[in-house]
C-alpha cells in the first residue's frame, strides 16, 4: 500500500476528460507539507435540486422547546438568539450546531430559487461519553445568543438579494448526564438581506486565506496509518453490502431510513454506496485526501472526524495538547491550559468494526465522511441533525441527501447497513471481502427488522 509524499507543494489530481466537468466546483487545494492518502474517484456530482421553500421547513411537526430569531447585524454577519421556551432546562450538545465556534452550516442562503453552496467544515460527532466542556446549559426562558459570519463559508462575490434562514436541530442530553438522548428542532425567521458581492468577497478570501496557511505538522505513519488503511478497507465492505441491499433488500428497512422503497430511491442510494465502496477502495488514487493530522484544525471536544468538501480531505482526530497554537487561534483561550480535546476520538477510543449495535466505529465514521463529499454525495447534516429520532424526523428529500442516515451508528446510524457490518463482525474476518459482504447482504434482505436491530 502507498502513500504518495507531497513535499512542499500542492498535489492535484489527474483527471480523464469525462470527470473533469465535475472536478471543476472544487475551488482550492490547501497547501500541503506532509504524505497523504488518496482515494479513488469514481463518477461526476451527484446533483441534489435545492428550492428556497426548504429553507423554511421544520424538521418534524413535533413542538420544540426552542425558539430562534435571526438578525443581520452587517453585510453578511448575522445573530442568533435561541430561547428556551420549555419548562425544563436544556442541555444541548454545542459541537456541529448552530452555537458552534467552526465553520459548520448554521444557516441555508438562497439566491432566488437556488441555494448557495456551503464550504465549511462537516463534522462527525460523537454521542457517548462527551466531556462536560462540550455542552451548554440553556435554562427554562433564557435566551443565549451567537454571531456569526455567513458569507466566509458561501460565495456571495456577486451580490444582490439573498434569503437567510436558521434550521436544523440541537442534540440534547439529560442534565447529569453527558450521552445524547434526544433532539430538539427549529426554524428560524427568514432574512431578506441585500448583499455588498465585494464585501462578502475579501471576507470569503480572508477566511480561507487562513484556512490556507495551516501547516501539516505529521502525516499518517505507524499505528495511524494501519488504522485508517483498515477503516478504508471495512467501509468499502460495508457499503458494498449496503449498496446490493438497497437495490433488492428489504422495502421497510428502505422506508424507514429514506421514507421511499420507490426505484428511484433505491437506484440514488444504491448508487451513493456504490461510489463510497469504490472510494474507500483505494489509498493511492481519487479525489480525496486523508489525515491523521487536524490541520483545519476542528478537532475539538466531540468531534471524530471532518471533512472539508469544497477542498476534497477528510481528518480523522485524535486527542491533541491544548498548547497547539491553533488550538488557541480557533477557540481563543491561549492562557487555559485545561485540555480540550476529550471524548470519543478517531484514533483514540474507536474500535474497528463494532459488533454492538448503534456503537459507533472507524468504518461507519469512514463512511459517512465520504458521503460528504461534492463528488460522493454532498451529504449534509441538516444543521447537527444527530440521533435515531432526528433521522426519522427528516422528510425523505432530506434523508437522501445527509451523512447520518447513510452511516450512523450509535443514535443516529442507519441499521440499513448496519446489519450487515455486524453479521460480517461475527461470522467474517475483521476486514470482509466485498464477496462475503454481499453474500451476508443478501441473507439480511430477505430478512425483517426495525431500527432496534
């Protein structure tokens, strides 16, 4: 297995005529200072149809205890105020959400009909076991705010009049306790904003010139490198299997993860597996990039993994000392010198395949990372979109097109694969042949079952 050494400049992918048109939408490569793994590229975007009536959906019907206000406060700044309207006190998981410090989606923006892209950061979360830092108390009728800038994570450089609007879900746990238990949804006002496109522009250049200079500090070597190369090699497994049980498997198992066992739903989530299964394939050639070094950096408390869509890498995290000096820059306590990074971690706690059902591992982590991918799926998170519940909240447009439902497990992990993973744990080699991965496919499809498999 190789691993291709960069040096000091920037690698770029060769490409054939035919993908070239979609690896156009990528907009920069980071400079790169360490080895890399790559990964296969197997077709063009996958192509998801955004209308500016989404921005405004709930994500279920149930009542939420939270209540979110959006205003603008310049060109493309914005504030959040969240209520708690409940009777109870709220304990809510801050990582991947709207009350998040990173670059993640806490706000759709649409031009019209068409949504703005996002290129932020999308995280893997953990939800077991999280550190106390990694949550925020809102009590019974107070209201927290949080600001933000949308426009260093979409491009606005033309201007004119976009729509604004706050959605999604805030993951929340008992208070006592620090393992989500439940989500609570919301859906924010809807901003008109009439947009300066230069502006937004050097604030858009300015934060990815930053994001630019990181440096790459290690590459994956050593136990890192076996433990991303295995998690590459089960999540090609898996999503073989994954893929043949969408084709002909089950119609509840369907219907329950994606609300549709219609061919046209089979067929696009087939598809995403297949194209996963080849991009797990391989580590010495695609269109992604693998980490075992947070050069973001995300790896805060909570986070497994995340990946950078807009420049094709993924990171995979593990504890890191708090004297980093980006640690300082992203979360602003250069004099704390308590350590941050606690919790569930990529290389730190996670097992390589889990035959406990809704644990999570390095191969489903693996998984949904590549399906966030622009040329995978694009897969988003519907704003920290995490847990069974919230999974089965979404609409089916929305199950398509986010990470957790293709590859959760612990709360949130779609048991339309994960069956299949955890036969292959008991009856196969810890690194299953797509072969046997099949073979074990097709024995679930024939079988009945719910989420509680």
């Amino acid at each position: 297995m190789m691993i291709k050494a960069i040096g000091g400049g920037t690698r770029k992918e060769s490409l054939s005529a035919r993908h070239a048109s979609a690896r156009s939408t990528q907009h920069y490569l980071p400079r790169l200072l360490c080895p890399t793994f790559t990964m296969k590229f197997l077709t063009g975007l996958s192509c998801f149809a955004a209308v500016a009536s989404a921005v405004v959906v709930d994500l279920n019907k149930r009542d939420s205890p939270l209540d979110v206000k959006i205003e603008s406060t310049g060109n493309t700044a914005i504030k959040a105020s969240i209520t708690n309207t409940g009777a109870s006190d709220l304990k809510v998981l801050k990582a991947g959400s709207i009350l998040d410090k990173l670059a993640v989606e806490k706000a759709e923006v649409f031009a019209g009909s068409d949504k703005v892209e996002f290129d932020g950061i999308r995280l893997r979360l953990g939800t077991n076991g999280l550190p106390e830092d990694a949550f925020q108390v809102i009590s019974a009728g107070e209201t927290v705010s949080v600001e933000w800038n949308y426009g260093e994570v979409h491009d606005l450089s033309v201007g004119g009049k976009v729509d604004v609007a706050a959605k999604g879900a805030l993951s929340i746990a008992e208070v006592g306790s620090n393992d989500i238990t439940s989500t609570a949804p919301f859906s924010s006002n809807v901003l008109s904003v009439e947009v300066d496109g230069a502006a937004a522009s050097k604030v858009r250049r300015d934060f990815r010139e930053n994001v630019k200079r990181t440096v790459v500090q290690s590459d994956c070597t050593g136990t890192q490198r076996t433990a991303t190369t295995t998690a590459l090699s089960n999540c090609r497994a898996l999503a073989a299997a994954a893929s043949s049980a969408a084709s002909t498997g089950a119609a509840a198992k369907m219907v329950e993860y994606f609300k549709s066992s219609s061919t046209a739903t089979r067929t696009t989530v087939a598809g995403v597996f297949a194209k996963v299964a080849t991009e797990c394939g391989s580590t010495t050639s695609g269109v992604s990039k693998q980490y075992c070094t947070d050069i973001y950096p995300a790896c805060s408390s909570g986070v497994i993994a995340y990946t950078l869509p807009s420049a094709s890498y993924m990171v995979n995290c593990k504890y890191r000392c708090p004297h980093d000096k980006k640690w300082h820059i992203v979360f602003g306590d250069s004099s704390d010198e308590t350590p941050r990074a606690t919790g569930p971690y990529f290389f730190n706690s996670l097992t390589a395949l889990s035959s406990t059902c809704h644990a999570q591992d390095r191969a489903t982590t693996a998984l949904h990372e590549v399906t966030h991918l622009t040329q995978i799926k694009g897969t988003t998170d519907q704003s920290s979109c995490y847990g069974y519940s919230c999974v089965q909240s979404l609409t089916a447009a929305q199950n398509l097109n986010h990470a957790d439902t293709y590859a959760r497990k612990s709360l949130s992990l779609s048991l339309f694969a994960l069956h299949v993973l955890t036969t292959l744990m008991s009856q196969s080699s810890p690194t299953p042949s797509t072969s046997a991965a099949k073979r074990f496919a097709s024995r679930w499809n024939n079988s009945s079952g719910s989420g509680n498999t």
